[in-house]
C-alpha cells in the first residue's frame, strides 16, 4: 500500500499556506515538525474540558487530569518500551532532559573521571557535560567522527575504561542524518560497566525506539521534533538509577512528608517532577505518538528514505555539491554545500522560493570545526513532505545556485 | 546629495524590478561589484560576528566626512551591505546619526534588517552608528 501522504497532508493545516507566494515547503523538520489537527484538539480539548491540576484535587475535575496524565504517562512508556511507567520523567524536553541528567550525576562525577560524547553531538548534549566537566574536575573525552559522518567505534571502545562514567551520544544526528548503532555502543560500554545517556532528539520521529532493547540508562527526548507541542519532552531513566540519584528541583509535588526542618522526597517519577507539570503537552504527546504509531514508524521510515534518496540523487546533479553526512545507516536529514556559495546566500534564496531550510551550524559548531566546514544548507524531511516538494526543492537550489555564481 | 536623496535614488532603482528575482539578482551584482575593504582591515578587529554571515567594517574620518569600507563572506549580505555603504559613506557624522534608512524596508529588505536575521546586518548598523558618534566627538573637541 502507498503511503497516504496527501491524506496525510489533510491533518496538518498549516501546511497549506503561501510564502513569499509561493506555496509552502516545509523542510525544517529537524527544528520542529508541524502538529497534526488530533494533537492539536487534545490539547484543546484538554484547556476547553479538562483543565485542572493533577494529583491533589479531591474533585472529579482533578481526578480526571490526573487519570490522564497518568495514563498518557503508561501510553509513552509503552511506546519506547520502558519496563515501567515510573521511568518516564515529563521535562520541557531534551534539554532539560540532559541538564536534570548532568545536574544530579554531580556526585556520580568524581576528579579525574572523564565522560565520553561524540564529536557529532547537539550543543544541549554537550555543554552540560562539558560544564559538568569543569566543576567536578573531570575529563570530556570526544569520540571522532570519520569524513562519512559516521562515528570511530574503536576510539570509543579503546577509551572505555573504569574511570569513564558516563557515555552520551545521540540516536540520530541533527546535522549529518547519521544513525548511531546506539545498541553496540550500550554494549560496548556496559561491558565496561559504563552507564549510557541516548539523546533521541531526532529519533523518534523517523525511527523505533525501544528502551530496553537499546539497554541504555538514560534516553531523552522532545515532544516537539516528533508532532506534538513545545514545551514537553521526556528522560527515560532506568529505575535503579533514578532511586539511588537525588532530587533535581525542590518543590511541590516532588515532596512526601515536609515539616520546616526536613523533608522526605516523593516517589519515581515524582521526586523529578517539582512544581505543576505541563499536564496538556504530556496528552498532546500521548496523542503524537499514538498518531505515528497508527501511521506505522516503519512506513513512515520507508516514505522519508525514498525522498532522502531522490533529493540526495537531484541534488548531486549539481556542479559543486557536496553532501555533508554520507553515513550507511542515515535518515530524512540532508545537509549539503555548494562550491562558492554562501550558506546564509542559498538559504536566503530558496526562502523566497517557499522553501523553509535551516542553515548555519545547526547548533553543532564543534562538529563544522571538526568538519572543517563554517556551517551546511540543511533539508530534513518529515512524514508529510512528497516526492513533488522535493523536485520543488532541488529545483530551486539549482536556481538559486545559478545565481549566485 | 543628501543621505535622504541617496536613500530616493536606491528606491527608485529598485521600483524598476518586477519580481524578487531580479531584484536578488541586482543585489548579488552589487555584492560582487563591490571594492571594498582593505585585506588587512579583515581581521577580528573590524568583524562584526552575525553567526552565520560575516561582516568587516571600517571607517576613516576624511576631513569632516565618514567614509566607510566594507565587506562580507556571504554575497548577498555584501549587496545590502554595499546600499548601506553608499548612502552613508561621504557624509557628516551628525547627518548619519539622524539617517533613518527607511529605504530598505521601502525596498523590501527589511527582514535583512531585523534583530533575529543572522547576517550581522543590524549589528553592523549599530557599529556604523558608534563610528559615527566617536568621530562626532572628535569633530565637536
């Protein structure tokens, strides 16, 4: 069966819109994605019905939000298959994700232990380790990454060793659409019995996560690359860990039994989530989920490879192209250079075209560095994009490349 | 001719365009077109760091006039950067720091001018103003 792309296309309204006059073609997906009208409802409904705080009320309206809440939480724990519900942390998102990680593994951290990232990492995977690093002391040790874009597997195995205590790498790259063996790499630093944050920023949409089947300890995500609102993401962490780390913010909620001298810290998941949680984004991400399970990850994958792969073949038409990320195992991230032309040049044209890309770094400057490259035109494709918004797309970065050299 | 009347001029060129096309096509001429800054005023010094696209500036004071020279790595950026060094440079420091440059926004460019833009546009009209009242300063001792 094809995949429905136009009926598809139907559940995302704000695909359907003119810039510059020209029709829309959103390839900026690994910023954000665009929110299907049933996310967009849920958390409509949640502010029209629903809206209450969780987990205190004694009145039906509480006790409903908190029902759902819950259950949103069992709904996404299910998904990435956790083995329990209590290992799913509500954040604002991946960031937050890493800097609760970073901020109660302080202790874990001791002077003159290191902690292995890879040179492919986000900025929000890498400068907390990195600050982490300088306050306790301790060594940030980078897995390279070869000219393909694929990460050195042997450095990282050859550097594992028992003064490492933390490794973190990202499931799929931001920049270069590389997919990480995230599964060998767990191995190889259990095997060394070294503890493994996953930050799956860019995972979920394009591809299956299973907690456990990758083993890692720790995996965060956005709920906004993956079709449901800003503002709400999840750290996955396993629970033997996340009993024996302490608290991260002190609140309400987080609390058991408080008198003005002491205090006793909530269960999992609660002793992480102080204040009042983002109730609405955690059902819009339930509901995202629920929305690409329906679709199938699998087919959702297979349709984005196929416009990965003719945008990649259109592309290297061009006199003077150079794909940036040639991974074996890569996914809907395309960044790429053009001999002689500006990045910012090429982006600000193909803007005017109706085309949204990024361009820039991409928040990943020690990766161009270690590149060798000031910044890449970066496309990255999403459920909803056709085979028609590619040849648009190719098209208009050879015009625009016909006018700037 | 006054700023204002350079400020006309550019707006009139740019009437003649039908479409953005020929308009970008005209800014990227002018990129290209333009002599610009000394090699050895390239450096840190005179970079105003707009993240994405970089832009050199440097300003001589020539009897009671500012003259700037500029440059920038992205070609597109340079073309504005080379209507903004035309309609300022060669005048009186009091005279830039009352120029409202409202003519890229007549022209449509003022999104190149915006804070969020990463072009180190806006920055660098900031930096033409500093210029501008540093020399005034030095006129006014």
């Amino acid at each position: 069966m094809p995949f429905p792309v136009e009926k598809i296309r139907a559940d995302f309204p704000v695909l359907n819109q003119q810039v510059h006059d020209k029709p829309l073609v959103y390839l900026d997906n690994a910023a954000t994605t665009q929110k299907p009208v049933q996310v967009i409802n849920r958390l409509s409904d949640y502010y029209l019905k629903e809206n209450s705080n969780v987990h205190r009320g004694v009145h039906l309206l509480s006790q409903k939000a908190t029902e759902d809440y819950e259950k949103a939480r069992t709904t996404i724990a299910q998904y990435i298959n956790a083995a329990d519900s209590k290992e799913i942390i509500f954040t604002r998102g991946t960031t937050e994700s890493v800097n609760l990680l970073a901020t109660v593994l302080e202790e874990w951290i001791q002077p003159g232990d290191a902690i292995l990232v890879s040179a492919m990492e986000h900025h929000s995977n890498l400068v907390p380790w990195q600050q982490l690093c300088k306050r306790r002391n301790a060594d940030l040790k980078i897995v390279p990454v070869n000219d393909k874009g694929e990460l050195d597997l042997e450095f990282l195995k050859k550097k594992l060793n028992p003064q490492v205590k933390l490794v973190a790498v990202n499931h799929i790259s931001n920049v270069l659409g590389t997919i990480n063996p995230v599964k060998e790499i767990v191995k190889m630093a259990h095997d060394a019995g070294v503890p493994v944050l996953i930050d799956g920023a860019q995972a979920l949409a394009h591809t299956k996560v299973d907690v456990q089947e990758i083993g890692a300890d720790f995996y965060a995500f956005s709920g906004h690359k993956v079709y449901a609102p800003m503002g709400i993401g999840v750290l996955y962490g396993r629970e033997t860990w996340m009993r024996r780390l302490p608290p991260y913010q002190f609140g309400g909620e987080m609390i058991d039994r408080v008198s003005f001298d002491e205090v006793t810290f909530n269960e999992l998941p609660y002793k992480y989530e102080a204040g009042t949680p983002n109730v609405g984004g955690a059902l819009a991400l339930e509901s995202a989920l629920q929305y690409v399970q329906n679709l199938g990850i699998e087919a959702i994958r297979k349709h984005e490879d196929v416009l990965l792969e003719k945008a990649t073949h259109q592309l290297m038409k061009i006199n003077g192209m150079r794909i940036i990320g040639e991974a074996k195992d890569k996914t809907a991230v395309l960044s790429f250079l053009v001999d002689g032309v500006h990045p910012y040049d090429l982006g600000t044209l193909l803007d005017q075209m109706g085309v949204a890309v990024r361009t820039g770094y991409h928040c990943a400057e020690p990766l161009m560095q270690h590149m060798g490259i000031s910044g890449t035109v970066r496309a990255s494709f999403a459920l909803y994009n056709t085979e028609q918004e590619v040849d648009i797309f190719t098209e208009s970065v050879l015009k625009a490349v016909n006018m700037l050299r | 001719m006054t700023i204002e009347e350079k400020e006309q001029a550019v707006i009139e060129e740019f009437s003649m365009f039908e479409d953005w096309m020929d308009k970008y096509a005209y800014l990227i001429e002018l990129g290209k077109d333009l002599p610009v800054i000394e090699e050895k005023y390239k450096d840190n010094q005179h970079l105003i760091s707009g993240c994405q696209s970089r832009v050199w500036l440097h300003a001589d004071l020539v009897g009671n006039q500012v003259v700037f020279t500029a440059d920038s790595d992205a070609v597109i950026t340079k073309g504005i950067v080379s209507l903004l060094i035309r309609v300022l440079s060669g005048h009186h420091p009091d005279e830039i720091l009352k120029a409202r440059l409202g003519f890229l926004e007549q022209i449509g460019l003022k999104e190149h001018l915006s804070p969020t833009r990463a072009n180190g546009l806006t920055s660098m009209v900031k930096q033409i103003q500093l210029y501008a009242k540093a020399f005034q300063i030095k006129l006014n001792q």
